[in-house]
C-alpha cells in the first residue's frame, strides 16, 4: 500500500503533463496538417518566413505561388504559415 502512495504524486505529474502539454500540442498538430491538405490552387497564403501570395500550383509536396505580376515561386507544402481570408 505504501508503494501505491510513493508512485501516486508521479502518476498525477504524467496525467497533468499530458492534459497540459502534450493533447494541446498534438490538436495543433492536427489542425496544421488539416489546413496544409486543405489547399487548393487560387487560395491566398502567407509563408512561415513571411512572404504573401497566391497558389497557382500544386504538385505533391510543392506549391508554385504567385507573389508578384509574372513572379512566381516554388515552396513547400510545409512553408505554408496559414491562409488569408
């Protein structure tokens, strides 16, 4: 009995990490990845490094974005930071 109550504070500290760190982080995980396979050619998207545009493009991992008049460029599918409204 006094073993269960030794282990009780390490089984609380796990069930408080996972709730506080590791289920948040795999929901944002999850919803990226739903936001990288919902991308389609003319959506209008900001790179993680910052750079704006429009996809024109899209081919398995690669996407061709326009960011200026007869400018595009080829970046990956995980480059993408979020889409614009």
């Amino acid at each position: 009995m006094q073993i269960l109550g030794g282990l009780l504070p390490f089984v609380v500290m796990t069930v408080l990490f996972w709730f506080l760190f590791i289920k948040p982080q795999k929901k944002r995980q999850q919803e990226r990845q739903e936001m990288l396979d919902s991308l389609e050619i003319g959506a209008k998207i900001v790179t993680i490094g910052g750079i704006k545009g429009e996809i024109t493009e899209i081919k398995d991992d690669e996407l061709g974005v326009k960011i200026a008049s007869e400018v595009e460029i080829k970046v990956s599918r995980m480059a993408v930071g979020r889409i614009e409204d």
